[in-house]
C-alpha cells in the first residue's frame, strides 16, 4: 500500500494541470458539503437540549368558523388542566404565555426587553431548564416571583447571585411591580424554538384561572406524556373530550365548523410547524431538503469532474496500464493504484476544503442568518464526518477509474487501439449531461426565486409603506400618546400621524368573532384612529372614513372587501350592523376599504374590522396603542428623526428611541426567501464553476488528442472558425440536451416551491430562455480559449505529435 500512495503521489505531481483541476473542483465540493452540513445540524438539534424532549407536545387549536379557518400554536387556558384530569397518558403540563415588551428598572433607566414569559411552576418539570440558584420545585409557585437566565441576572445586578432580590417591572401606566427573585436558569441554548431571559410566575394572574374552553387562545400549552404513550392514540381521543367540555360542538359540526386540538412534538416545532401564534421564527424543513440535495449534487459534480479527466486522461496511462500487466501486475493491484490516486487527491482536497470552509463561515453565517461556530462539541460529529466525506469521495470518485483504466487490454495499447479521450465514451459524455443538467437547473431556480422576490416587493399591496415611520412603545407615555402625537404632526416634513397598535407589516394581531346577518365570523379586530386610513394610503371602495365630531362614529365599523363579502353584504355593505363582544355591542358600517395586504404574501386576505378609538377613551384606557405611524414627505431624514427624538425624550424621560420604517418590516417578512436567493446564488456560482472546471480539462485534453487531425485540416485549407466549431460542437450538444433534462424538471418543482405564496409571479418564458443562452455562453466560453488555441497553432508542429 505504501508503494500504491508514493506511485499515486508521483502521478499526481507529474500532471500538475489535471491534479489542479480536480483538486479544485473537490476542494469547493467538499467546502460546501461541510457548510451545508453545519447548517443542518444546527438547524436539526433545535430543542434537544430537553431530556425528556421525545415526550413534550405542544397543544394547538383549529378552529373553522364559516369560511374563516384558523391553525394555531395555542390554546385556551383551561385546556392544559383538562387534558391533566382527563387522560392517565399525560404526567404533566405547563402553559407559557408571551409578554412581548416589558419594561423593567435598571437604577434610574427603563429597560425594554422582549424575551419575556409568564409560565406555570410546572415548567422545570417539562423543559430543562437547570438552575444555578433557587430550587426548581418552588421557584415559581407564589405569585410576583421571578427567574432569571445568567445573562440577565449579569445584566440587572453584575453577577448571578441574586436570589431574594428584587426586579421591578412598570407597567402601562407606570404601575410598578415587584418581582422577587427566586432563581436563575442557564442560558438558553440557541436552538431551542422559543426564546426566554425572564420567567414570570403565572400564579394569581387572572387570565391564567379563566374558567372559559373556546372564547379564546392565549397560552402555548406544553405536555410531557408518559413513556411508552402514543401521542397520535391520545389525539384521537381529542374529539370525544371537547363535547365534554363544549356542549355546542355537535351543532357546530352539523353547519360545516368545528374546534379540533391536535398535538406537535416538541422536536418538529422549529422545521415542521408554521401556524399562527408561534413563539418564534421557525426554520423550514423543506429547505432543509433543498440546501442538502443542493450539497450533494455539487459533492457530485465535484466526483464527475474527477471521473470525466481520468478517464479522458486515460490515453498517457495506457502505456503504463499495458506495460504493468505484462510484468504480472493483476488487476485487482491496478485498481488499487488508481484508487489510491483518488483517496490521496481526496485528503488534500479535504484539507483545503476545511480551511476555505472555515474563511467563508462568517459570510456563509451572514447569508444565512445563523452564528454557527467551531466548538469542542462540534468537533464531536465534525471529525468523523470529515473522515466519512474523505474516504466516500475518494471511492466515488476513483472507482469507475480504476475499473475503466484497469480494463485495458496491453496488446491493444501497444498497438495504439486503446478507445481514449473525449470520443467513443459514452458514459463520459452522460455524466457531462448531468453537470449541467445540475447547473441550468440551478440557474432557472435562482432567477425564479428573485423573479418572486421582485414581485413581492413592487406588488401593490393596498397601502403605501413607503416612507412611513413607526415609532414604537407609545403606550410608555402613559396619557400622553396624544399629545406626542399632536407635537410630532407641528413638525415640519411630516404629513400626518396615527396611533395604533396594529400596522399592516407589525406582527400584533387581534383575532375575534362578530356576527352579520345571523352568522358568526372571525375576523382581524383593530382599533385605530381617525388618520389611520391616510397615513397608510388605503382607499376606500365604499362610504366614508371615520370622523370624531360625529359621536355616532364610536360605534361605527370601517370593513375590507373580504370581510364584507364572508359576511355575505353581496350588494352594499353600508349601514349594515355588525354585533361584537359578550355585551353585544352593535356597530354600524360606515365604510369598506379596499383589501390590503397585512399578512405575508403567502397567505390570503383576511376579514379585517376597524373600530374607531377616539382620544377621549385612549387617555380612560391608559393610551393602549403603542405605535406612532408617521406619513413623511422630508427628503431630509436624519434631521426629522432628530426632531422626532427629541421630542420623544422630553415626553418619555429616560426611555428609548425605538423606530422602523415600514418598508423595512416588510422586507423583514421575506427574509427566509432572501436568504434562500442568495444561498441560491452561491450554490449555482460555485455549481457552474466546478462544472465548468471539468468542460476545460475534457476541451483541453480533445484539442490535444485531436492535434495532428488539425493540423491536417488546416494544410488543406480549414479556417480557424471552422475548426473551433468542429470542436465544439459535440460539447455544445450536450450543453442542448442538459437543458431539455433540467427545464421541465425545474418548472415542475419551482411550480411547487410558488404554489406556498398565494400571491405569484407566473414562470415566465424569458427565464428559460435566459438559463439556456447563460448555459451555452457559460460552456462556449469555457472550452473556447482551449479549441482557438489549437486552431491556430502552427500545423508543421501540430503534423509531429506522436
């Protein structure tokens, strides 16, 4: 074996252009297999830090009421003692309940945190969740007490021995609460599908002993079922247990609605769960899928590049193939020379690909949005992984090598009969098929994603999100919202303002039922403002926008269209009465707004609602709304912003400036295909590059089999173009015949990846047509500098070429 490496060293060294080569495209092969490896470790190992975690399920709600279907992450708070009372299967639950903004005092400053849960005492015994201080079994079991993960306690007071402390939250209308606490957790890891730095006791919270099962949904609820306990068995038995606890249930089944509860495990939620109300912004398994298969293919290429030169590389090796055989060598001993060719070239481009692997995580971390790091536990998977890459790759690749090379016959080859190079090989031309059938494919994906991406962005969406300011946690100012606003409206630049909770590209949403024409319907509930409707640019269909002289107004609805058509006003939804709440307050309809987009363009329009809240009540309420939308028409931003900022801190003292623009929270809701189009445009650069690596050996080593012909065809009169088209033309053809494989394949499952979006851009014809003139120009390119330098040398040198 020592003799097979030093012999296989000798030949590498030798031919220095065929080992730069495939050395290149198995270096840039492997880098991405390792990358993409990373990245769907990282994104699998979400919530297995739990050790009981292949027995937590999450509870979710379907509900369908008339045409309104809704899948959600959460359920009612009586739901998680039910399930306890009524099934021996489950041993415990817990219910989380998210916080969004909390304010917290930190010496004389208010800090914002968003990473806040009320949650039962029963958490420690579901999630693990080890604590540094306090005792799991009493943390949380009074009411007003706290824990806190390291960082934080580190945060607040400097170090994490701060059990018995105290940790003041403000509320709306700075009402301080005292929060003692009672432990301090690790940090959570970052895979983990929810994300928690404060855990508040939900003991005595009045929403937490709500009596009701179906008005609504507030609490994540978790169960940690027995072992050995089916889970699907378990929810079949969810439909009998609702008509226990719902006696309308059965009527509602009759007109076509229902409530069901079904169950997630826990460790499906980040790649496999996409409902309405998750605690956190989930991952997709099917571009777990896409980026894997994208992977290995390049992995292939690599491996084709590798197999198409060494078999076109065949003819200098016959010679030393024919001469070995005949001093004894047995085949088996051939083939293990050239496989030791292939292992050894494959552990110098593993080297290499480590090292370009590990240069290019920081921008691999930033496309993908990820913090992926090399760690003594990585190391774990890293080191077998990478010794299984390097042997399967150096098999893959030099396995049909060492067969074909082997195969020779040595009185053929002294005889020159030996069938070599890039004519007559049938299967070399096929595996050149499939690189580029792999890279047109890629190429017609990537333009279909940024063709979606283009038409998400310059899609009217039914408001104008284009300069549009939004200033956030309004409701810190306690009752003077409006006066901030009405200061905000004097400064120059400014067109006009709306206070708000609900904005088209925020995430908070309030989901209730109304009844119209004796039905009842879920619907988006909003309160806005008398200048909702003008600052976001919508336009109205029918009727009239609100207005505060009227009194009348405070119980009038503005609609969308789809609301007014599930609510069945065919003809003209105006002064139609629609009755809302357990006090059945009756609100007339005053206008219907043209729908408008307030959900990712993957989703439909929903029914929407806008009820006016006027200042009078705001300032009774405590001033709820917390967004400030302001219309700007001031080309000078950075000076508006000041003005707005300082206005802000003499309003709020000591509070931050927290700010978006709309347009950039609309950019933010398509991130996942964004990452995906630019990880598209790596995969199909790098696709294209290693295939094309393997287009330049394959042409080089053509024009050198083919010298002596040339130069014959030239003494008789050949141009130079004709000649470059004779040897071209046969890569050429199967560059055609790669585009006919990969067009309808690609359409087939880019029509699939767009059927998720209920609002797309068709595929159009130009796109192909741009993948394959790419793809032609790609292949003429590469293989032409080769074909024109053969043209044009001197056919007397070209005539004395053995």
């Amino acid at each position: 074996m020592g003799n097979y490496f030093k012999t296989a060293f000798r030949s590498l060294k030798r031919n220095k252009g065929f080992t730069f080569l495939n050395l290149a495209g198995l270096t840039i092969g492997v880098a991405v297999c390792l990358l993409i490896i990373f990245y769907v470790v990282d994104e699998t190992s979400y919530d297995r830090y739990n050790s009981n975690g292949n027995r937590i399920y999450r509870v979710n709600t379907d509900t369908k009421i008339n045409t309104s279907i809704t899948s959600s992450a959460i359920a009612a708070p009586r739901v998680a003692a039910a399930l306890r009372l009524n099934f021996p299967e489950v041993e415990n639950t817990v219910r989380l309940l998210a916080d969004e903004e909390v304010r917290f005092k930190k010496g004389d400053e208010l800090v914002m945190e968003k990473n806040a849960l009320f949650c039962d005492p029963s958490i420690f015994d579901i999630f693990t969740l080890p604590l540094l201080e306090g005792d799991p079994n009493t943390a949380l079991t009074e009411p007003n007490t706290i824990v806190l993960t390291e960082r934080m306690a580190e945060k607040y007071f400097g170090t994490t021995h701060v059990l018995g402390k105290v940790l003041v939250r403000v509320g709306d209308r700075n009402s301080n609460t005292s929060l003692k606490i009672t432990g301090v957790i690790k940090n959570l890891p970052a895979q983990s599908h929810f994300e928690g730095d404060f855990f508040e006791s939900m003991v005595g919270l009045p929403i937490a002993g709500n009596e009701n099962f179906a008005a609504f949904f507030p609490f994540h609820t978790y169960v940690l079922l027995k072992p050995q306990a089916d889970y699907k068995k378990l929810e079949g038995k969810f439909p009998a247990f609702l008509k226990k606890y719902l006696d309308f249930i059965e009527a509602m089944e009759k007109q076509g609605d229902y409530i069901k509860l079904n169950l997630t495990p826990l460790y499906d939620i980040h790649l496999q769960s996409n409902r309405a109300n998750e605690l956190g912004v989930n991952g997709n398994i099917q571009y777990i899928y896409i980026y894997s298969g994208v992977a290995l293919f390049i992995l292939l290429l690599a491996c084709i590049n590798f197999m198409n030169l060494s078999t076109a590389h065949s003819a200098s090796r016959a010679k030393e193939v024919g001469i070995r055989k005949v001093l004894g060598s047995p085949r088996i001993g051939l083939m293990l020379q050239f496989i030791s060719e292939s292992l050894l070239l494959s552990c110098f481009s593993m080297l290499a690909a480590i090292v370009l692997a590990w240069a290019l995580l920081p921008l691999f971390n930033n496309i993908a949005g990820k913090n992926l790091t090399l760690t003594g536990s990585t190391l774990g998977w890293l080191l077998p992984a990478i010794i299984g890459i390097t042997v399967v790759v150096g098999l893959l690749a030099g396995a049909y090598p060492a067969f074909f090379l082997s195969a020779f016959n040595p009185i053929k080859v002294f005889k020159g009969q030996t069938a070599a190079g890039f004519k007559g090989n049938r299967l070399r031309n096929w595996l050149v098929v499939f690189q580029f059938s792999i890279s047109i494919f890629l190429i017609i994906g990537t333009l279909i994603v940024y063709n979606q991406l283009r038409y998400m962005q310059q899609r009217p969406l039914g408001f104008n999100r284009k300069q549009v300011l939004l200033v956030k946690h309004i409701n810190t100012l306690n009752n003077q919202g409006v006066t901030f606003k009405q200061e905000v409206l004097g400064v120059p630049g400014v067109a006009s303002a709306s206070l708000s909770s609900f904005v088209p590209t925020g995430h908070r949403r309030w989901t209730n039922y109304v009844s119209a024409n004796n039905n009842t319907h879920q619907t988006e509930f909003w309160p806005v403002d008398e200048d909702y409707l003008r600052t976001m640019s919508m336009s109205l269909d029918k009727g009239r926008d609100f207005n505060p002289a009227l009194s009348s107004d405070s119980s009038a609805m503005i609609i969308n269209e789809t609301a007014a058509s599930v609510m069945g006003f065919s003809g003209d939804a105006l002064d139609k009465t629609i009755v809302f709440g357990n006090n059945q307050k009756q609100y007339h309809i005053i206008g219907v707004v043209k729908d408008f987009n307030f959900n990712s363009l993957r989703d439909n329009v929903a029914a929407v609602v806008l009820t006016m809240t006027t200042a009078f009540e705001r300032k009774k309420q405590g001033d709820r709304p917390d967004v400030l939308a302001i219309k700007v028409n001031n080309d000078n931003l950075p000076a508006l912003l000041s003005q707005i900022e300082n206005k802000w801190k003499r309003f709020s003292g000591n509070q931050e400036f927290d700010y978006s623009f709309m347009d950039e929270d609309f950019d933010n809701l398509y991130r996942t295909e964004q990452r995906t189009g630019k990880i598209a445009v790596w995969f199909t650069s790098l696709a294209i590059l290693i295939a094309c690596l393997g287009l330049f050996g394959l042409a080089a080593y053509t024009a050198e089999q083919r010298t002596r012909e040339i130069g014959i065809r030239k003494v008789l009169g050949a141009n130079v173009p004709d000649l470059v088209a004779m040897l071209a033309i046969n890569f050429l053809k199967l560059v055609g015949i790669a585009f006919l494989v990969a067009a309808p394949l690609a359409w087939l499952f880019m029509n699939k990846w767009l059927q998720g979006f209920a609002y797309r851009e068709s595929i159009s014809a130009w796109i192909f047509i741009a993948a394959g003139v790419g793809a032609f120009l790609i292949a003429g390119l590469t293989i032409s500098s080769q074909f024109i330098k053969a043209a044009i040398a001197n056919p007397v040198q070209s005539l004395k070429v053995e």
